[in-house]
C-alpha cells in the first residue's frame, strides 16, 4: 500500500520542470557564427540598425558636450567608458529586430519601437538600474582616485589634463589604477548582462534570474565569453574615437550578435542543454 501510494505521488508530481537558468558551453567557433549571423541580421535590415547606433553616437556626443559646458572636459574619457557600458541596454531594439527575423514576423518601426516602449513596464527596467548603478560605481572611483593622485587641481580643457595624465608619475598611477578597476566594473556588468537582456525581451522572467543565467554563461565557457568582452571592448573603443561615429554601425553588429549569442548559449525552455543526460524513467512499484 505504502509503495503503490508513492507511486502515485510521483505520478502526479510529473517531471521537473527545467532549470530555467541552465545555459550551453559554447567554444570560440560560437562567437564566430554568432558574428556572421549579426553581419547578416545589419544587413537585413540597416534602417533598424543605422538608426539605433545613430541615436547611442548621438547620446554620447551629448554627453561629451555637457562635460564641456560644465568646464569638467578632464572627465570626457571616463564619462565616455560610463556611457559605453549602457550598450546593452540601448540595444534592445536591435534584440527585437533579430528575433523578428528569425520569426519571420514583420519589421515595422510601430511595432520594433512599441516592444522597445514597453519595456519600460517589465523587468529590463531593472536591469537598467543595475546598469546605472555601476556606471556611478565608476564615476565615484574616478573621482576618487583624482583627488587621490591629482589632488583637486583644476584643468582648463582635455589635453591639459591628458598631458598631466601621462607625463608624470602620479597621472601615470592614476591611469594605471583607474584603468585597472574599471576593466573589473566592466568584467562584473558582462557578466550579469550579457545574457539577460535578450533573455528578458525573449522570456517572461524576472531580472535576477535573467542575471544568474548570464553568469552561469560566462562561468561555464570562460575563455569565449572574455574573448567576446574583450572584443566588444576594443571595437566600442576604437568606435568612440572618430566622435563616436563608429558606434553607428559598430553598435547594430554588436547588438544583433548577442542576440545570436544568447540564442546560442541559453536553451528553449523545452529543450535540454547541451551536455545534459535525459532523465532515467522513475521505477514501477511492485505490487
């Protein structure tokens, strides 16, 4: 009686339900299908892309102008770093515009810009205040090593302080230091973002979720996922140069990849992980 009622129990609970943070290891060959798949996603549709990277260029150039009519230019290149991590977050409409194609649904700016609109109201908000604050976290470690290696001098513009910068001992340590903590600002939000904003847009789940699964991604297939960083890095820097006019067409590519990349690493809900062994059929009771 004892085992036949077990049995049953375990019949009703059926099976368990997947983990909804479990994530495939992927190799260096992922990102660069992943890549191709992006090159294709701008390609397909470059009014979407131009426009999204057009309004990130925009919003940093504004930013360097406010630094320039406070008369804080020195503040330009870490204001430029802050404004870089936001990425991601500006990218959510090129998340939609990827997986419209992949669907096969229509792309329409009502429709592309009213999922960006409504996100407002779900979790990525969230994941905008995660983002915000680290980009506090690095402006107040900015601050603070200045005051700490450069004291409170004032600089009359950029190159000023530029020249202090990397002509003397204390602009050197400041750099060195200041360069130093912001790439593990910079490791931590990779982490806890790379994966959950398309992830958000994609599924209904709540952000820290979303975040455990994007550390789960780069936990389990490391060396890849710090190669992309660091490659999303270096071209956003390298875009920035030319008055952030790279970031136009440097944006739409890094955005649409990362939505091939998520698609990538994190699994359907119905279907098993990569690696992951199917469940042995629970044993029939004697009678």
């Amino acid at each position: 009686m004892t085992n036949e009622t077990a049995g049953t129990g375990a019949s009703r609970t059926g099976p368990a339900r997947p983990d909804p943070t479990r994530v495939n290891a992927i190799g260096f060959d992922t990102i660069v299908d992943a890549l191709g798949a992006g090159l294709r996603d701008f390609r397909a549709a470059p009014r979407f892309g131009l426009f999204f990277g057009g309004v990130y260029a925009a919003g940093g150039i504004l930013v360097l102008l406010t630094a320039s009519a406070f008369q804080m230019s020195y503040l330009s290149y870490p204001l430029a770093i802050a404004f870089g991590l936001a990425g991601p977050f500006v990218a959510v409409g090129l998340y939609e515009v990827s997986r419209r194609l992949e669907t096969g649904e229509p792309l329409k700016w009502s429709g592309v810009l009213g999922v960006v609109w409504e996100q407002r109201r779900r979790e990525i908000a969230w994941m905008a205040f995660v983002v915000l604050f680290v980009q506090i976290m690095w402006m107040y470690q900015v601050r603070l090593l200045l005051a700490l290696f450069l004291g409170f001098k004032s600089f009359a513009s950029f190159s000023a302080f530029a020249e202090v910068v990397v002509t003397t001992p204390e602009g050197l340590m400041f750099l060195l230091i200041g360069n130093v903590v912001g790439a593990v600002l910079s490791v931590i939000l990779f982490s806890l973002t790379v994966v959950s904003f398309p992830m958000l847009l994609d599924r209904d789940i709540d952000f820290i979720t979303a975040m455990i699964t994007s550390v789960r991604s780069v936990v389990t297939s490391p060396k890849p996922m710090i190669g992309w960083a660091i490659l999303v890095t270096a071209t956003l820097l390298v875009s920035m140069l030319p008055l952030f006019m790279g970031l136009v067409v440097a944006l739409p590519v890094l955005g649409h990849t990362t939505w091939h990349l998520y698609r990538k690493l994190v699994p359907p809900v119905d279907e098993p992980a990569a690696g992951d062994q199917p469940s042995a059929p629970a044993p029939v009771s004697a009678r």
